[in-house]
C-alpha cells in the first residue's frame, strides 16, 4: 500500500511538474513599500508594491479587479532605458507615471484602456513607472515635473 501512495505521489507531482500551475494558482510576493509624491505644496502618500524582477514586471497588476486609492505598483528598471507598457489582461483603467533616474516624473499616461495591448511609451529614458488608479493624477493634481521620494531613486 505504501509503494501504490508513493507512485501515485510521483505521477502526481510529475504531472503537476508537466503542466506547471495555473495563472490562478500561481503566487508571487511583491515587496511593499511607501513612497511620496510632492506635487507644488501639497506630499502624497501611497503604498507600493515593488515588481523589482523580471518575473514580477511581466506580471505587474494583471487580473486585479480592485486596488485602493493612494496605493500601486512600482515597476523598477534597474536602470534609465526607453520604456514602454501595456495593459494586457488588466481590469483596472490607470494612470502610469513614467520616472526618470532623480525620482522626477517625466510624462503620465491618463486612463489607460483596460485590456489594451496598445503601447504606452514613456516620453523620455525612464528608471521606473508608477501605476495607480485611473483619476489619481487628476484628482491629486501630479503633473510631470513632480517628484516621486523613494529609495529607488537618487533624490
């Protein structure tokens, strides 16, 4: 009996080793973190998730269907390079906030298209993109020239 559970465990595992899991199934762990964005007088706020690896980056905020308001996702580069999104299989409309290497946002992209595989380029070499939800910029008026205060950034 316990040679039929250990074969039975070993075509288990193999078969699960086979197909891999699923989206669903699948876990990753975003380091978090909190960052400022000073906007003319006023310092913002937010809770990020940091996607640091390449894994993380392609995940980004795919099948979120909810995300809190002074909250997002730090996309980090690695290095100053042209930088171009998409919003594939992502629920949520955003707005993405293109950064350069000092923490200074360069371009936003306003109410991104959920699901879109349009490109979003950044307007310039950028060091990391910040996405939240679609309205924040308007509504906390951020503009380009801001500055986002992060560890990531040399400010």
């Amino acid at each position: 009996m316990i040679k039929n559970i250990s074969l039975s465990s070993f075509f288990l595992i193999m078969f699960l080793g086979l197909i891999g899991p699923n989206k669903s199934q699948a876990s990753e762990s975003f380091r978090i973190s909190q960052l400022q964005i000073i906007s003319e007088t006023q310092i913002h706020l937010f809770t990020v998730e940091i996607a640091e690896t390449s894994y993380q980056r392609s995940l980004g905020l795919q099948n979120r269907k909810t995300m809190l308001p002074n909250h997002g996702m730090l996309f980090d580069f690695k290095k100053t390079v042209a930088v171009t999104m998409w919003m594939k299989n992502t629920p949520l409309s955003l707005d993405m906030f293109f950064i350069n290497e000092n923490g200074t946002i360069i371009n936003i992209a306003r109410n991104t298209e959920p699901f879109s595989l349009k490109h979003i380029k950044s307007a310039g070499p950028a060091k990391a993109v910040l996405e939240v939800l679609a309205g924040t910029a308007k509504r906390l008026n951020i503009k380009a020239g801001d500055q986002i205060v992060h560890s990531m950034f040399q400010n």
